[in-house]
C-alpha cells in the first residue's frame, strides 16, 4: 500500500515574500491533473453514494412519506422498533436465514471444492457448470423453486415419496418455508465460494502433503493439519462475504413466499422495502436500514477480531 | 493400482451426480417451458414434456413486451457497468499514481463506503431522484448505481502492482499523463478492468431491489421486474412464465460462459487478493 502523503514541501516557502505560490509549479500541475481524473468519479461517487448515506441519517430523524412536507421526529424512529412485533420478527427471520444458510453454503462449497481438487481431468468443465446457478438470474430461477416445491407431486416431493417421506406444504407452511428459502439460496450461491477454495486448494503446496505422508499422517490429520490452516484466509473471506449477503437477503422471499406465510420469511430488505415504498414511511425504513448497516458493522467487526486467532497468514 | 483407479472412478461418478443435481432446476426450467397449458398446469406436475410447444415463446413475447424488457435490462446494465469502470479507472489512477493534497482522506471516504450495505442509500436515493424528476427514466436508473467505491478500490489494487518503469518510459518519450493512461496503463490492466466490468454487469443483470422502486412502466422496466409483473398478470401459467424465465437468463448464461475466464478470475482476485 503506498498511500504516501504529499511531502511537506508546502508549508515551508510560505515566509517568502517574493513567491506567494507555496508549491512548485509541477506539483500544482500534478494535482490539478489528479483532480481531472478524479472528478468524474468523485461528482457521482459524493451525489449517489457517499452524500446518501449523510442523507440517510437525516431522514431517519424525519417524520415523511415522501409527498407531504417532513417534519421532525428526533429518535421517535429508532423507538418505534422496540415494540414493532414486524420489525423483530423481520430480524429473527434474518438471523434464522443466516445461521443456517452460511454454515451449509460454506460445507457444500468446501465439499466439492475438495472432489475437484481430486485431480480430476475436466475440473474446468465441472467447475463451470457447477457455478451455472451462481450465475442465473435470482427472480427468474425462484420461479422454478416454486415449481419445484410445489406440495403435491412436485419434484421435491417426488423423489422426498421415493425414500417413503411424505413431503411437507413447503412454501405455504409455517416451518418449512424458510428452509425451503434456505434450500433455494445455498443451490443459488454455493459456486462463489467453491471457486474461492477451489483456487486457495490449489495453492496449497504438494509438498506439505507428501511430507505429512512420509510422516505416516492420515487424511484426516493432513486435512485438519495442511488443508484447513492454509485454507482459512479464503474461508474467512467467504465467510464474512456470505453473512453480509445473506443479511441482505430479498429477490427470492419476495419472488417465492412474499414474506409468508405470515410473517415467517419476511427478511429485514424486505421490510425496509415494505416500510418504505409501499407505506411510504420513509424515515421509519430509513431508521431500520441503519439498523441493518449497524448488525453488520458488528458482525464483521466480530469476525476480524476472531480472525486474529484463527487466520493463518503466510507472508 | 486398483485401489486408486476404484477411488478414481469414484470421484468422477459423485461428480457427475452433483453436477446433474445441480443442474436440475435450470433444465427443469426449460423442459417446463416447452410443455403444453394443460400438462404445465395438471394437478400432478410433470417433467418431461409428453408434447413440445415451442410456440410458448412467441406467446410469452406476446403476453409481456419481453424483448423490450431485455433491451431494457442490456440498456441498464450496459450504462451503468460503462460508467462504473470509466470513472473508476480514472479515479483508480489517480490514487494509485498521482499525488495531490488529501489524496489519503478522500481514499479513506471512498473505503468507509464498502462495507455500508445498498439498503441504506436505497432510501436518500429514491428521494433524490424523485425531486429531479428522474422516476422511470434512464439518467434515474443508471446515474445512483454507477458510482460505488468498490471498482474505484479493486482498480487502484490492480495500478499499484504495475511497475512504474513501463509508465516512467513513456513519459521520458514525452507523454503526458493522460497519454501514459491510456497508452500503458489501460492496455495493461484489460483483465482487471473486464472482471470489475462482468461483475458489474451480471449483478446489474441480476439487480431487482433498484428497478422496482425507481421503473413503473415498460420504458425503463428491466427482465427481473418484468418476471415478477409477469407473475403478478399470468398466475402460474408455469409453462410461459417458466419460458419468461429461461428468456431472461439465457443471455445472461451465454453470457456467463463467454466471460468465466474473467468471472473466475474475479472471484478468485476478490477472494484471495483481499488480504
């Protein structure tokens, strides 16, 4: 990282008298030229990212729905949360949908990370369908998890009769649409992280492996030993990536249950988009969207410091 | 030696398995499409079509301007992929080569940026974009989604790996920096600048959250949002709405096997570049 500050030519010539410029001429010439370069950037970056995020914490001090004047409401905001039954409801679907789809997306990217890093002849070609559904478009593929999940002789429920198991209503049951939603979204994501580990996997130097072998070690041990310490830089990536994306999670409970049954799949995008665009309570959505910002400011801010102890770094 | 080709052929038969599983719901989603009305919507669903429809796909381009929808989504997710890369490359340059006062707080200003998730700028957009008049038209659409700090970021990693001598040579020959840029620094960084650019366009193609709220009429209405109205009008006609389906993501299929060399080398940049 070079990140070196301009030298401190600036402030020495001021004192004198004859040369009002404090700095030479090309050093003027070099940061007119940056700032040339920076501007179409900068303009976009500070009225569309940077300047809305100032805004966002305006408007969730505002009483609006967008079309009557606001007026101001302090933190009454952030207090309607502790006892909107939604808002927690929202949160605990959320955390539910995270808990349980991170840790299985990371096993079965790991899983077939591992069977591709078995030396098999056509990697590239298993790899690129493996990582089709990475690359489909979310709305259009929740379409046919619909299908698929339909309750009757759907094709879920189908193969589920094969092995004697009468499937449940899914999508419309009270427990069983959320890992159905779940299902949907390890299938729809696994690929990313199975190129990661894939990559890191091939990274990992043989030798280390022959070596443990001509010291008698078993699999296991070489896995738990070799495999999972040079892996951890790109499991902790994946990791934090996938929290902080399934924290966001909206196109497929939209498409697929619309939140229900209930409010049993409502996620927190969902309802900042609720509260906001079809209530119009636009500084309430406003409040639960910084909400959103602060569990992952937390949650990755946990992870770092767990990292620490368990990321192994080679340098 | 029979022990290892037996594990051997183990491992490429469990391949193939998973492989075939995966793919069950894409190729679900386009036998479908190709089945008759009253097979597609029987009470007992079925898999393989007994007849093939492919008139389906005219009716479904019938039933919803399709086509438009997908210019659409090609109009947004072209300009604000072009935008991004442009100014970031820009931008990326100048942080990564040129000094100038407060080059490090406004680096920092665009860092603090990446870990603040869409949602919160969701909000102050819209109204932004209301107050200009910019609902359902293109400027609206593109400009809020075009600026993000994450190209500027991944740009400016990707300039500072490249030796300054191939620049320096070019300026002692009498380039300017504009030149030096576009002479040896963007031919360099070509995979660099088409990963960030797949990415961009494949989430853009993949964006539903924005359009919804910012397009409300076929003018600026993108594939993802046309499938859901698509849901909303037709019910569960499954055989068009799953050939809407497979229209909308076939482009981005095709797509996606011309540029993997990219996608992959992006995935992999991000997930072990980021150290």
């Amino acid at each position: 990282m070079a990140v070196d500050t301009a030298p401190p030519a600036a402030a020495a010539p001021t004192t004198n008298t004859t040369n009002s410029k404090p700095t030479p001429r090309w050093r003027n010439r070099e940061s007119l030229t940056a700032w040339l370069f920076i501007l179409p950037s900068l303009i976009g970056f500070l009225s569309f990212t940077a300047g809305p995020v100032i805004a966002a914490g305006v408007i969730s001090l505002l009483d609006w729905n967008l079309f009557s004047a606001p007026t101001w409401a302090g933190l009454r905001n952030f207090a309607r949360l502790g006892p909107d039954p939604t808002f927690w409801s929202a949160l605990g679907n959320t955390a539910y949908f995270t808990l349980v789809s991170v840790p299985l997306t990371i096993l079965v990217s790991l899983a077939l990370a591992l069977l591709l890093n078995q030396g098999l002849k056509r990697v590239a070609v298993f790899r690129s369908l493996l990582l089709l559904p990475y690359a489909t478009i979310t709305v259009a593929v929740a379409f046919v998890w619909i299908w698929l999940y339909i309750p009757h002789d759907g094709l879920v429920n189908a193969v589920l009769g094969w092995f004697g198991i009468s499937g449940p209503q899914w999508l419309i049951s009270d427990t069983w649409a959320m890992p159905a939603l779940i299902a949907m979204s390890v299938w729809k994501s696994f690929g990313f992280g199975m190129v990661v580990f894939l990559a890191g996997l091939q990274a990992i130097p043989q030798q280390l492996y022959e070596a443990a072998r001509v010291d008698g070690t078993s699999t296991w041990q070489s896995f738990r030993n070799i495999t999972l310490p040079m892996l951890s830089p790109a499991l902790f990536f994946v990791i934090v990536t996938s929290i902080i994306g399934s924290f966001q999670v909206f196109d497929q409970a939209l498409i697929m249950t619309n939140g229900g049954p209930g409010t049993r799949t409502t996620t927190l995008v969902m309802y900042i988009y609720r509260t906001g665009f079809e209530n119009y309570d636009q500084g309430y959505a406003a409040a639960q969207s910084l909400v959103l910002f602060g569990f992952i400011v937390l949650i990755t801010a946990a992870q770092f410091t767990m990292q620490r102890k368990l990321v192994h770094y080679d340098n | 030696m029979t022990t290892s080709e037996l594990r051997r052929k183990l491992i490429v038969f469990t391949c193939f398995v998973v492989t075939a599983i995966t793919l069950v719901p894409v190729v679900m989603m386009v036998l479908v499409a190709f089945q008759s009305d009253a097979e597609s919507m029987a009470a007992k669903p079925s898999f393989w079509p007994s007849s093939w429809h492919p008139e389906n796909l005219t009716r479904a381009f019938e039933l919803v301007p399709l086509g438009k929808y997908l210019l659409n989504t090609i109009y947004f997710a072209a300009g604000t992929t072009l935008l991004e890369t442009a100014t970031a490359a820009l931008a990326a340059y100048a942080f990564a080569r040129l000094n100038f006062p407060g080059r490090s707080w406004l680096f920092g200003i665009y860092l603090a940026t990446l870990m603040i998730p869409s949602q919160v700028t969701l909000i102050p957009q819209f109204v932004l974009v209301a107050k200009l008049q910019g609902i359902d038209t293109w400027p609206g659409m593109i400009l809020p989604h075009a600026f993000t700090a994450i190209g500027v970021f991944l740009l400016r990693q990707f300039f500072l790996g490249i030796p300054r001598d191939y620049e320096e040579a070019a300026r002692l020959d009498g380039a300017n920096r504009w030149q030096a840029f576009v002479r040896v620094i963007v031919p360099l960084a070509v995979p660099a600048i088409a990963t960030l650019a797949v990415f961009k366009f494949i989430g853009q193609w993949n964006n539903l959250l924005w359009p919804l709220v910012i397009s409300n009429s076929d003018a600026t209405r993108t594939a993802s949002v046309g499938l859901q109205v698509f849901q909303d009008t037709n019910g569960t006609q499954w055989n068009l709405l799953l050939m809407a389906a497979t229209v909308t993501t076939v482009p981005l299929i095709v797509l996606f096997f011309l540029t993997q060399r990219w996608f992959i080398r992006g995935i992999t940049m991000s997930g072990l570049g980021g150290r």
